[in-house]
C-alpha cells in the first residue's frame, strides 16, 4: 500500500470518528448508607437510555451535531451553580433546612473523555437523563471548564424535590466545588 491511500484511510477514520457522539464519562453515588449496587444500576440505566437515544450513526448539520431531545428529560430542572430554598452548601457539603421539599439523592459526575469537551447543551440533558436514572427531578450543578460554548463536564447533585413548592425569587447563587 502506497503513503496516499494511508494517509486517505487514516484521514476518513478520523472524519469518521469525529462524527460519531462522544460519550461522558459517569459516575454516581447515593447518601446515605453504601450502596454500591444500587449506585451501579443507576449508572447502567442511564448507559442503556444512552445507547438508545445517540444511535451509533449519528447526523450532522453543517459542523453541529443533532444532539436528540430525549422525552421526559423535560421533567427534569437543572439549576447551574444556584441552590433553590431549603438547599444550602455549608462548610462545602450540600444539606436541606428542616421542613424543605427535597430529598437529596446523591451526586453526580459527567466529563468529556480524554481531557476533551462537549457541548454545554449535551452536558444539561445527560445531566437531566442521569437525574432520571437515580428517581430524582432536580439537578444542582456546575460546569467544569472550558469555554462560554462547551465545558470539559458537570459535577452536581441529583434531589427529589417538590416542584410545587419551587419558587426561583428565592434561590441562591453559589458555585459547587469541582471535586464534590
């Protein structure tokens, strides 16, 4: 095989590559008492509910990628670096005030592979999905560098919390600590 044809093959698996949906690297852990099963079940649902929505194909729009709008993810609200009534960070860990709608669940953690970056969009609806497959309908969370555009991931907490209840007058700013 002569140098054009490699170079040919190694340019198109690289086109190739850069258009199939990259996935995050996840991790979650409830509170409470250990429960690491539970923890990787959660992490196995919200994998298996990847694979369904991002198809190994994936189409593009000029340079964008077509990032599905997965049903239900719609339930989910996602506050960046904001702590709604009743949740507050004191000393760097995360608690609820007596008689607050929420439940905290656990944490969570979404990045990009290889030191790399995904789109702010993409990185808000995993983080929905993940919340999703540990029960939960609230996700605290920061990104974690990059730019305006995309990010290198999230960290946060997932909570169950009383919609109802949710009043945005009356929540707080406060940015989450990266390792968390």
């Amino acid at each position: 095989m002569s140098m054009k044809p490699r170079c040919a093959v190694l340019v198109a698996a690289l086109f190739l590559g850069a258009c199939v949906a990259t996935k995050p690297s996840v991790t979650y852990s409830s509170f409470g008492e250990a429960r690491l099963a539970e923890d990787a079940a959660v992490v196995q649902r919200y994998e298996a509910d990847y694979e369904r929505r991002h198809p190994s194909s994936t189409s593009m729009t000029g340079n964008q990628f077509q990032i599905p709008v997965a049903s239900g993810s719609s339930d989910v609200k996602v506050l960046v670096d904001t702590f709604p009534e009743g949740v507050e960070l004191v000393n760097g860990s995360i608690r609820t005030t007596d008689g607050a709608p929420h439940e905290i669940l656990g944490k969570l953690s979404l990045r990009a592979s290889s030191h790399g970056t995904l789109p702010r969009e993409k990185l808000l609806e995993e983080a929905k999905q993940l919340a999703r497959a540990a029960g939960g309908n609230v996700v605290i969370m920061s990104f974690v560098g990059g730019d305006q555009a995309e990010a290198n991931g999230v960290v946060g907490y997932v909570l169950k919390s009383d919609l109802e209840h949710y009043n945005p007058k009356k929540s707080q700013s406060g940015k989450l600590s990266i390792e968390i």
